[in-house]
C-alpha cells in the first residue's frame, strides 16, 4: 500500500514538473503563475525547476528595466530571479543564489543584511564600470567576488560626452523645445551657440574612457588638455595631442570646455565645487558623465545663477532622476540625462554577455575576467 502510494506520489509530481517546465519554457506562465505554482508545489518540483544556477537580478523585472529584454542571454546559463521575487519569498530562493546582478548604481543595496541572507553567493556581478555603489571590502569579506564590465562601456560613454558637449554648445535642446513650443517665430539671438571645432576640452581623469574622448576630440580640431593622477605620455599625449595639466586649476582656467570623466572615491568627491567654478571660464561648460557626486550640485546650481560658467550638461546627478523641481532643471542652459552612457542595444547586449561570462566563471570556480580588487 505505502508502496503504492509512492508511485503515485511520484507519478503526480512528475507529470506537475513537466506541465510547469512545458509552460515555463513556452512562456504561457505569467510570473505570479510560476511563483503560485512554486509555493503550492514547493518541496515536490522546486529542485527540478531550479536546474540551472540561480542568479539575483536586482532591476531586470522593475518598472522599466531595460535589462528585461536581455534576459534570454541570461536565461540560457541561469534562473533569474527578480529581486522583487526574492523578497516575497525568501526562504525559497536564499539557499539558491549564487550571483547577484546589479547594473550601476542601482536601487537595491547590496549590504550585510542581503550578503547575510545568501549563504551559497559567489559573486556580485556588476553591469557597467563604476563600482563606487558596492562595498567591496565587505563583499569580500564574506569570500564573495565582484566583477564590473570594463573596457565594453567606453565607447558609448564617451559618445554621451560628446553628445552632451555638441548639444549644450549648439543649443540643440533648447532649439528642439523651440521648435516643439514656440510663441513666436524668432529663435531668440541671445540663444547663439558656442563653436566646438578649435575650442579647448579639459578632460578631468584620463582612463579608457578619457582617452576615447580625446581621440573624437582630435576629430572635432580641439585643443585637449587632461588632468589625471598619473601622467599618460605615451598612449595619450602622443596618441591623440593631449596636454596634461598637473594641477586641476590650469585645466579649469584654460578650458572653454570641462568634461568630468573621474571615478567616484573619497578623493572625488565633490571634486568640483564653489572654489573650482571660481576658476572656470565664464563662457565655459560643465559636462559631468562620471558620477553625480562628483560635482557639488549646490555650487553649481549658484555658479548658473551667478553666470560663472555658460552651461552645463550632466548625464549623472544625485539623486538619479533629479526630483522633478529640482532648481538644476530650472535652467535653459543646463541639459540633464537620466544616465544614458551605456544605454545602447548594442552595448547593453555585450555587457550583459560579460556578466554572464564572469558570474559563470565565478560558481564554476574559473579565472574571473574582470575581477575588481578591494
Ligand atoms: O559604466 C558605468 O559605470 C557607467 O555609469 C556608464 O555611464
């Protein structure tokens, strides 16, 4: 009798196991579907759903994530679990995970309370470059990894840099609201531009992605300086014509443009602010694509109100988005992006396949190709 009904038992969860696979593989399950099922069935299918690592995607499934439609990339090595997921139903994923994915500075915090709660994690994957939004001593400390996605971001962040520099210099948002809005027919004269071709570009942390902005400047007949921690003559300066300024201060006095390009650390922070506005030129513009917090927003908001610089255009602020009236956004001179640098279709796909890469790398116990040091 008891034998019997072991087979049975058996029979009905394997057929259950089939029909939830057949439907999750055909997409016919909606997500609250998969999670009932899961709950309901929890303990009879749940290891054989799971077959593949599981990984923590912290945005993919959030309003707007535009990792969502990356997701078979993802999806061909792993079960993501959305974070929103996960914290409906923690007691069933925790002992699963074994990568988190995070994309820049992102929502969800990384901490000892999540770190705590993933005993089999082995990675913190990171999408993108910065890396200044997670603990890594911390992370670490826990034996986890933490791996970003260098040199795939490079170009699309310097094309933000000179998308920013060419639109604030030639009005192109305040041109297109013209356009769009206008009460009269006269594009104000006061809203000339500024040329681009010949001016010069001071470029604040000469890295990967410094330097691709120096190469399109060279394209642009700019005359480029650079302040860096360590002098670059060789690939730089010969490569592309760039100066270097050993002090911040020369770069700032002598630049009719500032492009921002310096990671976040405890050095950088606020690195631009009321003493380094004072400095710049008046007719100069601020182009920040690094971190927000690079810049003290509430100096500059006063160096636009008191004219000392012409414009400013940032990709990256604090908070991101800016709330809607946030004074920043006040200004006709001053552009501010949402953090587009890496958003292309094209860059998004190779830097998820990275991701992929090193959280694989990470659970097989493989060399990791971009591990970040503490
Ligand atoms: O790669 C990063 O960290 C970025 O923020 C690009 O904009």
């Amino acid at each position: 009798m008891t034998s019997r009904l072991v087979q049975a038992t058996s029979r009905f969860r394997s057929s259950v196991t089939q029909v939830v696979r057949k439907n999750i593989s055909n997409k016919r399950f909606k997500d609250e579907h998969i999670s009932l099922l899961l709950c309901l069935h929890h303990g009879l299918i749940f290891s054989q759903v799971m077959e593949k690592p599981c990984i923590l995607a912290t945005t993919l499934g959030a309003p707007g994530g535009i990792y969502k439609c990356f997701e078979p990339c993802i999806e061909k090595h792993f079960t993501i679990i959305p974070y929103e997921r996960f914290v409906q139903m923690k007691e069933d994923f925790a002992d699963k995970i074994q990568a988190v994915f995070v994309w820049g500075p992102d929502a969800i915090k990384v901490d000892q309370n999540l770190l705590q709660s993933l005993p089999k994690l082995k990675a913190v994957v990171n999408g993108g470059v910065g890396v200044d939004h997670l603990d890594i001593p911390l992370i670490n400390s826990f034996g986890v990894k933490v791996t970003n996605t260098p040199g795939v971001v490079d170009n699309a962040t310097a094309d933000i840099g000179m998308s920013l520099m060419l639109a604030s210099a030639r009005k192109i948002v305040e041109g297109h609201n013209f356009s769009k809005f206008r009460e009269s027919d006269y594009f104000p004269k006061s809203s000339l531009g500024t040329d681009v071709s010949g001016a010069t570009l001071g470029i604040i942390g000469m890295g990967r992605i410094g330097y691709k902005i120096a190469k399109r400047a060279q394209g642009f007949e700019m005359k480029i300086l650079y302040h860096n921690r360590n002098r670059r003559p060789e690939s730089e300066e010969r490569a592309v014509g760039a100066t270097y300024c050993a002090s911040l201060k020369e770069l700032l006095q002598r630049s009719d443009f500032v492009m921002v390009v310096v990671s976040l650390s405890p050095e950088t922070r606020k690195l631009i602010g009321a003493k380094e506005f004072a400095m710049m030129k008046p007719n100069s513009t601020l182009i920040n694509i690094s971190r927000g917090l690079v810049v003290d927003q509430d100096a500059l908001v006063d160096a636009l109100q008191k004219k000392m610089i012409r414009a400013a255009a940032l990709d990256v602020t604090y908070p991101e988005p800016l709330p809607r009236d946030h004074p920043l956004l006040s200004f006709p001179n001053v552009i501010v992006l949402p953090h587009l640098g890496t958003h292309t279709v094209e860059t998004t796909q190779i830097m998820v396949e990275r991701m992929v890469t090193n959280a694989l790398a990470a659970i097989t116990g493989g060399q990791l190709p971009d591990e970040v040091e503490a």
